[in-house]
C-alpha cells in the first residue's frame, strides 16, 4: 500500500469508530452548550473506543481550545506510547475550513484521525446555528493531512 487512499480504504472501519462517537459527542455539546471544547478517542487493538478529555486547573475557573488543545495532544502522544493503541482522533470547533471545501465561512466540527499504519485525515462537518440550541449539519468531507500529534513518531505499525 502506497497512496493515502489505499491505506484509507484498509483502516476506514477503524477510523469510522473513533470518528461516530466524537461527532455524536461533538453535536450534543453544540445543542447543549453552543460550543465545545476540544476532546478526544482512542482505539485500542481489541475494538475498545475510549472518549477522552483534557482539563485545566484555572483561577478563573474556565478554559479554552487553546490552552486545552496543547495538553490533548500531549497525553495522546504519552498514550500511544505508553500502550498498544491503533488509533486515536481529536474533535475541535473551527472556524475556518481549509480550502473552503464548499462552504466559505462557515464553522466546522473537525475531526482529526491519526492511525498506527501511518495515515492522518481530518473530516470536517460544517454547520450553522438556526436558532438557540438548534444547529444544522452539512455533509462531512475529508482532507488527507499531516499529523499534528506525532503518536507514532517511529512510523507506521504492522499489526
């Protein structure tokens, strides 16, 4: 397997583990809150998916994508290298989609997929707010991207 795509078509049922429940998370947080920070999922080889989620002491007693994001990553990265994982994902609010995909303007649910055998995609779901606690959903794309937490620094893994 050589192309992003050949791998992708290899790992799809991984990845679309990690990807249901951090959209499902993702939306639910957006109904009840209007926003959300971001959180994360790991998948281990037995199938196990696992939400996980990154806090910040704080005085003023709240935080925000940026300070929670950086420690995300970091106890990803100590995950993977701590345990046998396959694959792990990251779910952010972003404003902005890269290349517009269609949809100039408007915010995203971004999902980031980082998998074991050396493959990084992020799928973006774009949406508007309708009115108070009801948002719309456009269908997700994909963008094959370079990894932004370097779980699997030593390259891909046979399993």
């Amino acid at each position: 397997m050589n192309t992003p795509q050949e791998v992708y078509a290899t790992v799809k049922p991984d990845l679309a583990a990690l990807a249901r429940p951090l959209f499902a998370h993702s939306e639910k947080l957006l109904r009840e809150r209007g926003d959300f920070l971001p959180h994360a999922a790991v998948l281990t080889p037995d199938g196990k998916v696992s939400l996980v989620g990154a806090m910040l002491a704080s005085r003023e007693g709240f935080a925000n994508s940026w300070h929670i994001l950086p420690l995300l990553h970091n106890g990803l990265r100590s995950m993977a290298s701590e345990r046998d994982l396959v694959a792990i994902g990251v779910a952010e609010n972003v404003e902005s989609v890269p290349g517009g995909g269609g949809v100039s303007g408007r915010r995203a649910v971004k999902v980031q997929l980082e998998h074991c055998q050396g493959l990084t995609i992020a799928f973006y779901m774009p949406f508007w707010q309708e009115s108070p606690g009801e948002y719309a959903f456009e269908k997700t794309f994909t963008i094959f991207t370079e990894s932004e937490i370097n779980a699997w620094q030593r390259g891909p893994q046979v399993r």
